[in-house]
C-alpha cells in the first residue's frame, strides 16, 4: 500500500482509539502499520485523546522466539510475513515513543473459533503451550484493558485457552 492511500483519521469527541490496521501482504514491503499508527495518534494528539490500544503480534519479537515453532521462525516470520512484522516493529517504535497511554496487544495467530473467555496474558511477546488466540477473546480482553488499565505503556502477549 503507497502512502499516499493512507488517510488520516479523525478522533474527535472519543475516549480512547483501538488501532486494528491490519495489511496482508505477503512477500512485499508494507508501510501500513507505521504510517497509520502515525495518522492516529497525530490525529489523537489534536483531539487530546490519551489512550491507545494497538493490536501488534507476536511474531514481532525480535530475534528467534524459542516460544514458537521452527516452521513459524524461518518460514512465516522470516519470508512470508517479513515485511508485516517489520513494519509491525516500527509500529511498535513509535506507540512507545509517543506520551500515550499505551499498550501494544500481542495474540498469536488469530482465529474465528468462538470464543471462551478463557485467555491468558503476560507482558512478552508468546506463550510457549499455545498458538491461537480467538478473535473473541481478543476483544474481550481489549474490553478489559479500556476498564482496567491493567497494562499501560506495556506489550501484552495473550492467547486462549
């Protein structure tokens, strides 16, 4: 995606701004996560809007993830999704360069299953027994987090089951 497609955005009279850009471009350079981050939180800025939650992935942990499967370091990480979790990672720079009340959400590959409500989350980037996190539960905890806080200014794997 060029840039000139990514158009800024509005924040005007909200509380919060949950970030779901997502690219799907495989084998290619993408700059959608870190010019639209960027969009957002200017636009945020003008508004005065403090509060942000960015969903990210895990897969954006930098080196080998002893976490994850073989396949997933050296096939999707490294040659499918490389351009992705780059992007994801300069993303992720400038969330935590900002002064937002941030937290960076991490879940493994998502899933449509229905969800449980029975999810787990840690501050890091994976959980070592679990590959999923449901669509479902992701939402349920971003829920939490806009009522808790439980995270600020942190980057939260989170995974179901």
């Amino acid at each position: 995606m060029s840039s000139t497609s990514i158009r800024p955005t509005t924040c005007s009279g909200t509380s919060a701004v949950v970030s779901t850009i997502g690219a799907g471009r495989y084998l290619r350079r993408v700059v959608l996560y870190s010019q639209g981050i960027a969009n957002v939180i200017r636009s945020m800025d003008e508004h005065g809007v403090a509060r942000l939650i960015a969903i990210s992935s895990g897969g954006t942990r930098p080196g080998w993830d002893r976490n994850t499967p073989a396949f997933y370091e050296l096939l999707i990480k490294r040659v499918l999704l490389r351009g992705e979790y780059r992007d994801m990672r300069r993303m992720e720079a400038v969330i935590r360069d900002s002064d937002l009340a941030w937290t960076i959400l991490r879940p493994s590959w998502l899933s449509d299953v229905a969800g449980t409500g029975d999810y787990r989350t840690k501050v890091g980037y994976s959980f070592p027994e679990r590959s999923t996190t449901t669509r479902d539960d992701l939402a349920a905890f971003i829920v939490e987090e806009l009522e808790t806080d439980g995270f600020l200014r942190e980057g939260v794997a989170i995974v179901s089951g």
